[in-house]
C-alpha cells in the first residue's frame, strides 16, 4: 500500500509492472533527478593530480574555453573550480607554481587581492548571490584540494543554499553548466582598465 491510501499488486508499481526496482528507471515520480557526469572522474581518480601535472600550471596554457578561465591577469588568473561547491564557485591563482600564501610576491598578493574583488563585483552581479565565503586552505592538512599551488577558492553563497542535500547527502545540486557559468562571468568581466 502506498502513502496515499492506493494499494497496488505484487509485481506492481503505481500500475506499472515490475519484477525488479531496475524495471522502475524510467518510471514517472516525484524526484527530479541529478546528473553530474564531471564528478566521475573525481570520483574514480582522487582529487590529488600526479606530482608532474600541476591543473593549475597546464590551465593558462589552454584555451579559456577548456581550462574554465574566466579572466587573466598578468601575476594570477580567475578559473571557476571543476568540482564547485556552488555554482561560480571561482578560484584565483597565480601563474606562478607555489604552494603558500608566504610564498607569493608583492606583486601576486596586489593581483589576487584585485581580481578576487572584481569576481566578488561581476559575481553577485550575474548570480545574483547573498554573499560569498572566501578562502585559502594552505597545506593538504589544512584541507587544500592541490596543495602545491596556491588558489584562493570564492563561493557565492544564497540564503536558502544550505539544505539537506548537501548536509545529509553529502550532494551538491547545481543547476547549470561549468561551460555557461564560465561564458556568462567572461562576458561580463570588465576590460582591462575599467
């Protein structure tokens, strides 16, 4: 019998026959499903890169397009995270391969500090968000996802973004594209010298 009063017969399923929960795919419910094909390779190969293959080192040497860049600078450059907590979750990185905050020049420091301003600006005024945590996790004990080269993480946050999906699922919805989150901040970061 189903929550509603309706009882159904062996085999059955809200009138569809089954003789498996496999038979159920396809099955018209309530839920709405979430895909999240990019995860996979994560998922399957841990977040650590191999020690030679640095992903922020390669990322400028690719097209914006496919290394998510979204605004470079002369010391550091804006590139939104592959694995976002929220959608536009952005990270900020030197050119440079270092690995702290300690490390970085003057110059660096100056360029991270402004770009991360500029992401805050062009963020909240594409998304629309409430608010942003901003951070760096220095070292692999101190949770960073690629401890050897420096990233500042920028998350928008909204009121209403922390639910039981992400508390008690350990699941994060996102509701759009890396690719067209990435286009919409491109096109609407300012030029240089504005």
């Amino acid at each position: 019998m189903s929550g509603d009063g309706a009882s159904y017969g062996a085999g059955e399923f809200e009138g569809v026959p089954t003789d498996s929960s496999a038979d159920l795919a396809g099955v018209p419910d309530a839920f709405q499903r979430l895909w999240t094909p990019h995860r996979l390779v994560y998922i399957q190969h841990g977040q650590q890169p191999d020690e030679h293959s640095c992903p922020f080192c390669r990322a400028p040497e690719m097209s914006d397009e496919q290394s998510l860049i979204v605004a470079r600078g002369r010391h550091a450059y804006v590139l939104l995270n592959l694995y976002p907590y929220n959608s536009g979750h952005l990270l900020v990185c030197p050119y440079r391969h270092i690995a702290t905050y300690d490390e970085a020049s003057a110059e660096e420091v100056a360029e991270i500090g402004l770009l991360t301003q500029i992401a805050m600006r062009v963020v909240k005024e594409v998304s629309h968000c409430d608010g942003f945590n901003i951070g760096m996790n220095q070292g692999r004990i101190a949770g960073a996802g690629i401890a050897e080269h420096l990233h500042q993480h920028i998350v928008p946050r909204w009121a209403l973004d922390s639910n039981f999906f992400p508390i008690i699922a350990g699941t994060k919805a996102l509701p759009r594209l890396l690719g067209e989150v990435r286009q919409e901040i491109a096109e609407a970061w300012p030029a240089a010298g504005e």
